[in-house]
C-alpha cells in the first residue's frame, strides 16, 4: 500500500519508486566511483581489499578490516564510503570534501603536485609496499557519485509529491549495496535520511530475475507487465535535476535539514 524505494547502485544507479498501484522509475548516471574504479586506491572487492575502516577522531589512528583479513592492497565501495563518513566526523575533509592541510598525513599526491591526498594506510602496512592514500581529485569523484544517487532518489520522491519521511521503506539491492553501510551511506547524504528499519538489503536483484526469466514464462509474463506500467522520469531534461545534484555535492547536504539524524550526531 504505502510507496517503497528501490535502488540498485553501481555505474549506473536505477531507482524505482512505487506501491501496488503505481510505479515510476529513473536511472542516474552515478559512474563506478563506488566500484573502486576513477579513485587512485580503488579497486573491487577481492582479496586485500580494505571494506570497512574507522577512524578515532581524537588520534587519527585508522583502523580497518579487509576481504580475506590480509594486508591492504586497496579500498571498495563499502570500504570508500566509510572512508568518507569517517574522514568528515575526524575533521580530516571540511563539508565540500577538500583536506585540511595542517593534518598530519596530509601532503601533495604526488611529488610537485597540487592536489592534496592523505595516507590512509602507509607503504610498510600495504601489500607491496605502496601506500593507499585518497585525494582530493578522488574525493570529488566520490562526491560528484553519492551526489547523483541521491538527487535521483530527491527528484523522484518531488515528482510524486512526496518527502522522505511518507516512504515506508528503502530496498537496496546489487552487489555493492549488499554491503553498504546504511548509516554511513545516510551521513555522506547519500541516502533519505529516514528511520533505519526502514532499510532492507534484497541482493543482486538483476541476476535474481534474469534467472526466473529464463525459468519461467510466468515470471517473464510479470516482468512484462511492470515495463508497461513504469512511468519513466528522465533525469536529463528536467532542469531541476540540476539543482537537486548541485545541492547534494556535500557533506551531507547543502540543506542540512535533509539529514537531521546526521546534524544531532
């Protein structure tokens, strides 16, 4: 009865909003940041791969575990967007995600380059001996990402006259979101800051239903008759879009309103 979301993230992050009556649907360009791929130390979630990390705000000391419980080699997406949750609460980034430079760890990418990075795991902790560090050039690929998500889910919940707080759940699917950090990815502002029973984890949907299609015709009828009743929104000719996207390109949001769990923290 009352409207669930849906969202399936990864390059691209596709939203279905809807009850049993109505449905509708967008896809947002969201790029593989959260897939590891476009950020220095991404990388997908394989052995060495640092998938969950925090950060004491008072030391700085970071502390992590990885997929396999081996020595770092890189950070995935669930791993990245603790990153960025951690790094806001620690001071390390500032709300439009740039380094604070008087922070130890803090220092050029590279030798003679402007953008900043800082150290998130040093070269004698790392898998053959290459530190992992994040930039400020991957922090606005992080940024630009979480940002499309969440305008696309904004603009939905607008077109259908809606606000956070009327859905009555969040159903995450996909590989990656299987993994996701729901407070986390609520206090980057990735996600409607809403209630977090509210969430569900569903699994790699896509691969789910491309089976029962194969399987069964009575599916495949069902699948069918859902395409003919999604209204679709595209994302690129509304212009408020645009507006929504420019105003989630923070930490959390440019309307901290939007995410008061996020302010009483």
């Amino acid at each position: 009865g009352e409207p669930r979301l849906f969202l399936d993230i990864g390059t691209n992050g596709e939203i279905v909003l809807g009850n049993g009556e109505w449905l509708m649907a967008c896809a947002c360009s969201a790029g593989p940041a959260f897939e590891g791929a476009g950020i220095g130390c991404g990388m997908r979630a394989a052995r060495g791969a640092i998938e969950r990390i925090r950060i004491d705000p008072s030391t700085g000391r970071v502390e992590f575990s990885t997929v396999g419980g081996g020595r770092p080699r890189g950070i995935c997406g669930s791993g990245i967007v603790d990153l960025l949750a951690e790094m806001r609460r620690a001071g390390i980034i500032d709300p439009s995600g740039k380094l604070d430079p008087g922070r130890p760890g803090v220092g050029p990418a590279a030798p003679g380059s402007r953008d900043l990075a800082w150290e998130v795991v040093g070269a004698a902790d790392a898998e053959g001996g290459r530190r992992i560090a994040v930039s400020e050039s991957d922090l606005g690929n992080l940024l630009r990402t979480k940002a499309a998500v969440y305008a696309g889910c904004a603009l939905m919940l607008k077109a259908a006259g809606l606000r956070d707080g009327d859905i009555s759940g969040v159903d995450v699917a996909g590989g990656f979101g299987r993994y996701l950090d729901i407070p986390k990815a609520i206090e980057i502002g990735m996600l409607p800051d809403i209630p977090l029973e509210r969430y569900a984890y569903l699994g790699n949907t896509s691969l789910a239903g491309a089976r029962a299609m194969l399987l069964s015709g009575e599916a495949r009828r069902k699948v069918l008759d859902l395409a003919g009743r999604i209204t679709y929104l595209e994302l690129n000719t509304d212009p408020s879009y645009m507006d929504e996207y420019t105003g989630a390109l923070f930490l959390p949001h440019t309307d901290a309103a939007r995410f008061p769990s996020v302010g009483r923290r």
